[in-house]
C-alpha cells in the first residue's frame, strides 16, 4: 500500500523525490525531539542529542539566537535537507510561538505539506489550532503525529474526535496505540499490517517491526499480552468501522488526515511517519504567480525569497536570503534574473542547509530551498527566473497590531539605528515607519515578543541599546490609489501619515473610526490591513 504511485508520473525523478514541509504544534508538543529524529535517520548527524548538546546549550541548528536559548522557544525559520529511503526531505522550521505567526504565514508559502505535532495527553492546543488554520489557507495537506504515547495519554477516539471537531478535517488512524501510559507497548501499524514494539530501554533504538498476517494472525498473541490485546482488537475494529479509510486524494487535498501515534523522544513512530511523508505528502506543487502559474517541472529555473535573515552568523555579518525553487534543476553560478530590479544576478555561494551545517550547493531542484548570501537585494517576495517576468504572488505583510515608537539610547548614534531598522524591515522581523512629521520612527509588530526580539538583536547586532516608547498610534494602513486622490490625502492628514522601508504610504491612527471616515470621505483609496511583498 506505501508504494503508491506518483501524482504526477511526468515529474523528473529528482524532483518526484523531493518532500518540502514544514512541522506546526503548539510549544512543548515535541517538535525540536521529532525534528532531532527526523535529522538522526536522515543520516545528518550521528546521535540524537547531538543538535542540542552542540555548543553550550540545548539546541538546534535553528535556534542560533541568544534570545532563542534564554528563551527555549524558536524565533525564525530556518531549512534542513535530508534523504531517507530515496526520498529527499527539506524541512523547514517554523516559529511556534504565537507571536511569530506572520514569519510562519511566509514559511508556510514555501512548504507543500505540514505536520502537525500533538501532545497525546493535550490534544488540540491554541496554538496547533492557529497554525492549522493558515495552512488551511493554502490547503495545505496535513499529516499529523500524536506524540508522548509514552505517557499517560487521552483516549485515542477521544484525540481523534477532538482533531475532527476542532479543525473540521477528516482523521484516518494510520496506526493505532497499543496499551496506554505505562502500559504503553507500541503500536499497529494500520496501512502495513505490522505491528511495532517500543524499545524502553534504548531511547535511539528504532523500534522492530513485526509482520503480521491480519488481525487474526496469532503471532500477535505472541507478542501483545493478553490483558492489552483484547481491548485493542475491540478498539481497531470499531475504528475500522467508525473512521474513514485511508483515501490518498483527500490527504493531498487538505481535506483528510492521517495520524500517526508515538513517542518521539523514545524514537518510535518516527519511521512510519517519514515514511508517510514520503507516500502520501506530495511532491513539489505549482506556484500561484503572476501572470502565469509556475509548475516544478519546467525546465527553467524559478524560485521565490520567503524569509530574509540577517546576521545568521555573527562572524560573518551575513545576509541570506532563503529562495524555495518553484521549478528547475538549477546548478551553481547559474546566472538569474532579480525579476523586482530587472537586474542579472550570479548566484555563485548558494548555501543548501545541511543539519550538520552550512555547505555550498552545487545542485539543487525543484521544492529545495537554497540560501542565497547577499547585500540587501533580495526581499522577501522577490522572485529570480532565468529572464521571464513571472511574479510569484500571495506572500503578504500583516498590518501590525502593536505600535511603538524606538530611539538609540544614546542620541549620537540614531544614523545606525536607520541602518538596523531598515535591515529588520526588509527581513520582515518588524515594520518600521518613518512619520513625515516629527522625528524618529515608529515600529510595528503582530506580537509583544517580538519587540524584545527586535532591542535584543539591535543591540546583540549592532551594538546599539535601544529605549521603546509608548506611540499615539495603534493600528496602520497601507494607502493604494491614484496619485491625485493621495496627494489631497496626504495634505489633509500630514499628522498620521508615515512611509514603510519600501517608502509605501501608511497611514497611522488610533481609531477605527478615523479608518471608516478615510473610507467614506476617499472612496478613491484603499486602506489595506495587508500589503503583498513583491
Ligand atoms: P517543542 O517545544 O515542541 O519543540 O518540544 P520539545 O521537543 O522541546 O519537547 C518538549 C518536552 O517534551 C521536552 O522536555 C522533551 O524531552 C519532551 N518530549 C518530547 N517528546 C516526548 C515523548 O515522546 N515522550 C515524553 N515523555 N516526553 C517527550
């Protein structure tokens, strides 16, 4: 049954093999363990532990903030590429905490599938809920990991049930636990007929897989004590008659999900998931672009910025841009073009993100993500093609919901803080607007956290302590429409007027109100909550 054949039998095999997605869960579910096991069987490092005992703290390769470590939580994403049987995943990070959604939101753009890790003993948290709902946005096809078996854990139907009503998606057990909390001693690996046994005493040990003929087959006897067998029998054969089956189309529409139930930390389950990944997650998607959808097999090389980090090494002062590739086999030193500036652009250092660590990309294909160093060109929402225009759409700027003003703390250096603020800008970590009246900047963000995250890397970066101070202004607008309209605009509301780092007008306020009259008073002009990066 795993051996479904390809969606799209026409895709190059190098392509066909690729599996690009991202993990979502509510913080603590057990994403940094399965990313740690992810990385442990793809070969990338050589002991689980390894990404976390690295350096002087408990982490991964893509927690490399100091605020991350103080915090332990995972402030931007990054990218992982790594094979498993024939399959080459790349795995990109995400941001659990909720502060971050909007950088989820951009990574979510450059994955074609997610998984969707939960607490067995939690359920569906917050969190899970609203990242489920952006990749609800995009139809994202959703394979789900129920983690902590291990432990003492809600009722299967329960979880199950809970994931259906909460997120309104249908869920079809991909394997089925066996025994719960202590009693806990695997699982039944639905779409294969095996059962596999969990290893308590060895962490690492991927679990043995025991084939078995059907559920009658008395070799399960042998191998699941009675007490635990005869309520697990009773519990599969009510799911196979209350559960929906298995339907592969539904999955890579976003419409079913499979679960399956294991325990990270003790490696278990892990396998059957990637394995899942690799049968049911789909291969690279087309890109919804303008004026024409780009589909991963053409030959021409196409790829689109979804996040801009800066300073990833301080040492190197560096600048990445992270580029998913849409379409194409594409070599290093390949000549593209900045689609935005019209520009040629030699990418002669790409960076592919090994687990292990950086290293030069020689090739990559089609759903890869590369690093691309650069010196500020590339923003998120660029696109780079081999010449065509093509523009890829539907990365978008929330408008951001806290406002605060920002000064250096010492007034002789506010030149630098331009230079910073503009950087994190163009990154996304913040938007920053410069108000035509008065001096210094405003700067907004989706979530508290991210002011600190933002004083702490200016400082961390820049060397340059910054004081926030509390803005007259709670929400902006980006203003669209044509010139005339603007002008007249411009000159009635000088005083809640400002320009974003691309010098778009945005209009500041405090009330709603003000926001509804602009809309009655210029019907000419849009006032948007969201601006598409481009
Ligand atoms: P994240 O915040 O989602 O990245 O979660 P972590 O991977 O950091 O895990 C949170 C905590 O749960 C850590 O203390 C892990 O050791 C623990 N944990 C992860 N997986 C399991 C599991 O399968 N069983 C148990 N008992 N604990 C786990």
């Amino acid at each position: 049954m795993l051996d479904t054949a390809p969606n799209r039998p026409d895709l190059p095999a190098e392509i066909a093999r690729r599996r690009t997605f991202a993990i979502i869960s509510h913080p603590d579910a057990g994403k940094t363990t399965l990313t740690e096991k992810f990385l442990l069987y793809g070969g990338a490092i050589q002991m689980a532990g390894q990404v976390r005992a690295k350096g002087e703290a408990r982490r991964t390769r893509s927690d490399f903030m100091q605020m991350e470590k103080d915090r332990g939580i995972s402030v931007s994403a990054s990218a992982m590429s790594f094979d498993y049987n024939g399959w080459r995943f790349n795995l990109v990070d995400t941001p659990g905490h909720s502060d971050f959604s909007e950088d989820t939101y951009r990574t979510l753009t450059a994955v074609d599938a997610a998984i969707m890790v939960i607490d067995g003993a939690k359920g569906v948290e917050s969190q899970t809920q609203k990242l489920f709902e952006v990749c609800r946005l995009r139809d994202l096809p959703i394979l789900t990991f129920c983690n902590k078996m291990d432990r003492e854990s809600r009722d299967t139907f329960e979880i199950i049930d809970e994931i259906q009503e909460m997120l309104a998606i249908d869920v079809t057990p991909a394997s089925w636990p066996i025994g719960q909390g202590r009693d806990f001693i695997g699982c039944y690996d639905i779409l294969r007929d095996r059962l596999e046994l969990m290893d308590r005493a060895d962490r690492n040990r991927v679990a043995e897989s025991i084939q078995i003929n059907g559920l009658d087959d008395p070799k399960l006897a042998e191998h699941v004590p009675a007490h635990l067998l005869e309520p697990f029998l009773e519990e599969i054969e009510m799911a196979r008659e209350l559960l929906p089956a298995l339907d592969p189309q539904s999955v890579l529409e976003g419409h079913m999900t499979p679960i399956w139930f294991g325990s990270a930390i003790n490696s278990f389950g892990v396998k059957e998931l990637m394995e899942g990944i690799g049968a049911y997650g789909p291969e690279p998607q087309p890109q919804r672009a303008e004026p024409r959808q780009i589909s991963p097999e053409e030959t021409k090389v196409s790829g689109f910025v979804f996040k801009v980090q800066a300073n990833m090494d301080p040492k190197h002062r560096d600048r990445v841009a992270f580029v998913r590739l849409a379409s194409g086999h594409f070599t290093r030193g390949m000549k593209l073009t900045h689609v935005r500036t019209k520009k040629p652009m030699a990418v002669s250092n790409p960076v592919l993100f090994l687990a292990s660590d950086r290293e030069l990309a020689e090739e990559a294909w089609a759903g890869d993500i590369i690093g691309i160093p650069n010196h500020g060109q590339l923003r998120i929402g660029d696109t780079l093609t081999e010449g065509e225009p093509i523009r890829v759409t539907g990365i978008p700027s929330f408008a951001p919901e806290l406002l605060k003003g920002i000064r250096a703390a010492d007034p002789m250096k506010a030149k630098h803080l331009d230079k910073a603020l503009m950087q994190f800008a163009e990154e996304g970590a913040a938007k920053v607007f410069k108000p035509m009246i008065g001096a210094g900047y405003v700067v907004g963000v989706v979530g508290a956290l991210q002011f600190e995250v933002l004083a702490s890397r200016i400082e961390l970066e820049y060397g340059l302590p910054v004081r926030f101070e509390p803005s007259q202004f709670t929400s902006a607008r980006w203003v669209g429409g044509d010139k005339t309209a603007m002008d007249r605009f411009i000159n009635a509301n000088r005083q809640h007027i400002a320009h974003d780092h691309d010098g778009d007008v945005v209009y500041l306020t405090r009330l709603q109100w003000d926001i509804d009259r602009i809309e009655r008073d210029f019907p000419d002009l849009t006032l948007s909550a969201t601006k598409e990066m481009m």
